[in-house]
C-alpha cells in the first residue's frame, strides 16, 4: 500500500497502528513524505511502533522522510528489535541517532538471514516433498504395470484354458458322431444281412415247395 505525500499525521499513523495489530494481509506500507511527527510528536509513531512488535506479515514499511527526531527513532527501533518477521525498513532523511539507526538495521539483516534460511529450509522440504511424491508416483506406476501385465496374463491363461475347453468339447462331440455313424452304419449292414438271409430262406423255401 502506497500512501506517498498525503498529508497524513499522526492521527493516521494511529489508526495504521491499530489496523496492523491485527491485520494478517499486508505486506507492504509506504507513508514516505508524510509528517507523522510534526513539532516531535510521537503519538503516531508509538503506536505504530508497539503495531509493528506483534505484526507478522509485514516485510516492508518506508518511513522516509517523516519528520522522526532522536526520540521517535529510538521508540521505533525498540519496536522493531521485537519483530522478526519486518526485512525492510526506510527511516532515510530523518533526524534519527546514529545508534539508532544501527539497530534497526541490525535487526533487518537478521530477519533477511532467518528468512533467507527458511526460504532454503522450504525449498529442501519442497525438494523431498517432490522426492517422495515422485517416487510414490514410480511405485504406483510399477505397482499398475505389475497388476495390468497379471491381469493379462491372467487372461491369456483363462483363454488358453477356454479354447483347450473347446477343443475337447468338440473332440468329444466329434468322437459321439462318428460312434453314432459307426452304429448306425452297422444297423444298417445287419439288417441288409437280415434281409439278405430272408430273402434267401425265402427263396430256398420256394424251391423245395416245388420238389414236392
């Protein structure tokens, strides 16, 4: 948020002061050129101080130029010892002490570094994250190749077995019609001979009828 060379005063440093106590959004406030500290009043600052030693997601407030004198620095240097999440601080063009000064950047540099090192931290989690995720990905990819070739192996056996199946069964169907054909075949050759012993019993019959 950008409020450059507004006018504002302490009455607003006030409210921002109670805004980012609880504020969980910004990151970003610039009240650069802004008397927040006419005539060495430190209403505004004190209160924007005591905002930024218990704020956790501001990382960059500009303070420059805004009318800080050696007490009002000191107040807000204090306050930013106690904030370990703040990696930009601009009190450029102030009348702030030297000491002051020092400790503020102090802080910032320590802040930079420990959010330097949880940067590095989330990238190594991140890092063993995408491990684990791709080798929980490798798994379950072997793991389906496995089950997929089981499954079509599975299946070649149970269609091998089928067509073994059929096999027989027409083996069996086939060896039942030839015996039929067979039996009838023999049916039938008996009753010729049937018929061909008849027909001679008739015949000799006949014949000896005559003799007589």
């Amino acid at each position: 948020m950008e409020l450059d060379n507004n006018h504002l005063g302490p009455k607003t440093c006030i409210a921002f002061g109670e805004s980012l106590e609880t504020n969980t959004s910004l990151e970003y406030l610039s009240l650069d050129s802004n008397p927040l500290c006419p005539d060495g009043q430190s209403n505004g600052i004190e209160a924007l101080a005591e905002s930024l030693a218990k704020n956790k997601t501001l990382t960059n407030i500009n303070l420059w130029r805004t009318e800080m004198d050696y007490t009002t620095g000191n107040i807000l240097a204090a306050a930013i010892e106690q904030n370990t999440t703040l990696l930009v601080c601009d009190v450029g063009h102030n009348d702030i002490q030297r000491r002051d000064l020092i400790r503020i950047v102090k802080q910032m540099d320590q802040n930079l570094a420990k959010f330097e090192e949880n940067e590095r931290y989330q990238r190594n989690q991140n890092a063993i994250m995408q491990g684990e995720e791709s080798r929980r990905q490798a798994a379950e990819d072997k793991q389906k190749k496995e089950s997929e070739l089981a499954a079509w192996l599975q299946e070649q056996r149970d269609k091998r077995a089928d067509d073994k199946r059929k096999k027989e069964e027409e083996r069996i169907r086939q060896k039942q019609e030839d015996l039929a054909e067979e039996k009838r075949l023999q049916e039938m050759q008996k009753a010729a001979e049937l018929k061909a012993a008849e027909e001679a019993a008739a015949k000799k019959a006949k014949k000896a009828a005559k003799k007589k």
